[in-house]
C-alpha cells in the first residue's frame, strides 16, 4: 500500500474548470468525512493498533444517512478520514465531502486531489454552511444547511449535466420521510458506538452556538417510531444520539423513553440543564438504557452566561441539578468552557473543585470558539477582538481573540493543567465515590481512557495530538 500524499500541500492549487460538468452516469460514490490538521499540518489520525483499543469511535451519522438518500444503482463506499486511508484511486466517478470549520485546509485538500483525478467533487456540512466562499473555488458544487432534499438533486443534475454552484434548500426536509442510515458502511472492527437522530435544531440561542444557524433557528423531532425503527436496524448494544439537545420536549421524550425501554441498548446523549426539572423522565431515560448526559454547563460564573445568552442555566441551581440527574441514575458528563470575559487565572482550578464536589462523573473543557458567523463570533470580530482568522485553528486549544484579562498562553496553560488535574487518579476516584450516579464501573473505565489520552498529550474530544501543550 502505497502512503497518502500530503494533501494539504495542495491546498491553495486553483485552475481547476468551473463551468458545470458535462452529464455522466453515476455508477458510484464515495463519501468521506474529512478530518482536521494538527498544529504540524499532519492529518489528525487514529489508525494505529493502540488507538483503535483506547479511542472509541463515536460514529457520524451524515454520511450513512446521505448513503441511505442514494439510488440503489448507485454504489456507495464511505470513509472516516480520522481512521481510514483515503482510496484516491477510487473509480467514484462523483466524491461527496463532509467538513466541519476546523476541517478547512484539509477538505478543500482533499476536494482539489480529487478534482484533479478528474472526479466531481460536492462538500456539505458546517464549512461550507458557514463558509462558502472558502471553498466554492475547490468543488463543484456545495450544499449548504440540511442535505435531505439537496443530496439527490445533486446526483440527478450530474447526470443531466445540469449541476448548480450552490444547493440550498428552500424549506427544512421533512422528518417524517428519512429512512434507515446505511449502519453497513459503519466499520466494526474497533469499538464503535452507532449514531441515531431524534431531534434536530435547538429551541435557544445561545450567543456562541452555529447549531442555530446551520437548522435554521428551529427545533424538530422525528417519529418514534421511526427512531425505534432506526436503533434496531443499528443492531449495536452501544449507541448515541447525535442530537443537539434531545430533551427539551418533554412529551416527546415520554413517548420515546417508553418506546425504547425493552431495546436493551446503552446510550448518552447532549442535553440542557432543564432535565433536572422533571425527575420522572429522567427516571424513564435510565430505564431506557440512558447512562450518561453530556450537559452544557459551560461556565460556574452567572455573568458569563448573560454575556452568550445563557443564562436559563443558573449558577446557584447546579447543585440540585447534578444531584436529581444522579439520583436518577445517570452520570453527568458536564460541557465546560474556558476564556468568557469573567474568566481569571482562578477560575480553572476553581471549576475542578467545584465539579470534583458534586462528583460530576466526566467533564469535557473546551476553549470558547467564537465562530464568525455566530452572535459572539459576529460581535467580537465588529470588536476588532479576533486575533486569528485561520480557521483550522478554531478548535481546541487555539485562543483566536483577545480576552479581556488573560492572555492567550494563560488560557493555553490553563486549560491543559485543568484536563491533568480533573483526569488524574485522585480526581477521578473522588468523584466516582462522591457521585450518586449507577454503573461506576463504566464511569470510571471512562475517565481512565480520557486519563491516558491526556498523558499522551490528545485532547480527548479529538482524535489527535493537541496543539501546543505547555
């Protein structure tokens, strides 16, 4: 097997036609999920025989979906650029490439290559959503927002020879009409939990959130029963909904619970902190199958909140929120996140002691990410507040703005102590014994991995090596 290129060497290569491509029969596609680049420039991958036993593959559900979408004529071959080769010499005569913002350099990379070869080449997803006019010079056509609709027009245009630049839908699909994702294209030779949708969009507007961008500032859900159709045809004991925010409808959630209670699947999913307000459906939730709900805390400061539009969550009621989520069972898996303008030097240690005291089972800490096409994102760079435009450095542990007390290397410095200090052993074996939460076994087995990723200097969210570790 011969190595993979350096891609993202020809990341700028420009000259390529941009008139539409001359009609073809479509006989085969390959979709990729694109990774991102480390701060080397070297594609973020796992494939070494150490991580696929540590790093559990929590799946994306967009391209199966996008699969599922295709004429049956049409043969579909999918790859995760995080773990799997890219087949360039593929004889798809139609590449279709799924990024997200921090993907920039190495999805427009991978559309040149491509492109190259001769290949039509389509991208969708928040890059191009967010960012088309970084990319519209490197494909030939993008999607922007959902895909539902817009996938199959796509592929008939090609064969009419009739493809358009850009592919918006003019209204949202309709959920009532998705049909089972292609879980066949999901590798199973390494831990994998499967993906499975049940909402999409979110009812808040939370100042530095593009979900509300990207769905069009809704919130929708689908059929239960058509979610139970899918976790079947998943036919995994692990899953995890890829929803935004799968709980906010609390009928909804009682139809589904009751719906999935005898599917012996575990799963997780991301939620608000409003689920502690009904103890009733969170005890539907553990019975369920329910073990973990990653909640978006963001911040232990209530003027912080204010400032992102936030502040339904409240500070003085965490407490008795993390205690109702545990007592029913399930473990909290908190969504933290550094470099808010009320931030100090204090507040990373200051976070960990208070999470480590309500025995919050796992914590995942981010870097506040201000999106350029987001209200915080909008407000910062008409602020003259951004110091960085590169958008692969908008991710962990980049600090693309100016914060009004810090600087970037004690945000940097603060952040990494922070992950060392919450995943070391005493950490974790304080909260685990302080959590009232069931299934401690799996709880700590979890913080363990997440302990040895960071030893390794990887970000856990990520698949790679962080950026600049002090």
């Amino acid at each position: 097997m011969t190595p993979e290129p350096r891609l993202q060497d020809r990341v700028f290569a420009t000259g390529f036609p941009q008139q539409r491509p001359a009609a073809r029969r479509i006989h085969k596609v390959l979709l990729i999920h694109s990774a991102h680049l480390d701060e080397r420039g070297a594609v973020v991958k796992a494939d070494s025989a150490y991580d696929r036993l540590t790093i559990g593959n929590v799946a994306e559900l967009a391209l199966p979906l996008l699969a599922a979408l295709t004429p049956s004529r049409i043969q579909v071959a999918k790859v995760d650029d995080y773990f799997d080769r890219i087949p360039l010499e593929s004889d798809a005569q139609v590449v279709g490439i799924s990024a997200q913002v921090m993907a920039r350099s190495r999805a427009i990379a991978l559309a040149n290559e491509f492109r190259s070869r001769g290949k039509i080449v389509v991208m969708g997803g928040y890059l191009p959503t967010m960012h088309p006019e970084e990319v519209l010079d490197h494909v030939d056509a993008i999607c922007m927002g959902e895909g539902d609709d817009a996938w199959p027009r796509m592929l008939e245009d090609i064969e009419s020879g009739n493809l358009h630049r850009v592919y918006k839908a003019s209204q949202l699909p309709d959920l009532t009409k998705l049909p089972v994702p292609r879980y066949d294209l999901v590798r199973r030779d390494r831990f994998t939990t499967m993906p499975v949708q049940a909402t999409r969009g979110c009812p808040f507007t939370c100042g530095y959130c593009s979900i509300i961008e990207f769905h069009g500032h809704t919130y929708r859900h689908r059929p239960v029963d058509h979610i139970v159709r899918d976790i079947r045809a998943a036919n995994s004991r692990f899953m995890h909904f890829v929803d935004d925010n799968l709980m906010e409808d609390r009928n909804f959630c009682r139809e589904l619970f009751t719906g999935m209670r005898d599917l012996g699947v575990l799963w997780g999913a991301q939620v608000t902190i409003n689920v502690a307000k009904d103890p009733e459906i969170l005890r539907m939730a553990y019975r369920a199958g329910c073990r973990f709900l990653a909640i978006g805390v963001e911040t232990i400061s209530q003027g912080n909140l204010a400032r992102v539009s936030k502040d339904f969550n409240r500070v003085d009621r965490y407490a008795e929120a993390f205690k109702t989520i545990q007592d029913a069972g399930i473990g909290v898996h908190a969504l933290i996140m550094f470099g808010l303008p009320e931030d100090t030097p204090s507040t990373f240690s200051t976070t960990v002691d208070y999470l480590e005291e309500h025995g919050v089972a796992i914590a995942e800490f981010f870097i506040m990410t201000p999106y350029p096409k987001t209200p915080e994102g909008r407000r910062l760079l008409e602020e003259g507040q951004i110091i960085d435009h590169d958008l692969d450095h908008y991710r962990e542990t980049y600090v693309v703005f100016k914060h009004p007390t810090m600087k970037p290397r004690e945000i940097k410095e603060g952040y990494w102590q922070t992950l060392r200090n919450f995943y070391s052993l005493r950490s974790i074996l304080t909260r685990i014994w302080r959590g009232t939460f069931r299934d401690k076994s799996e709880h700590l087995l979890f913080n363990l991995a997440y302990m040895g990723k960071i030893k390794r200097g990887i970000i856990p969210v990520y698949f790679g090596r962080g950026n600049d570790d002090p």
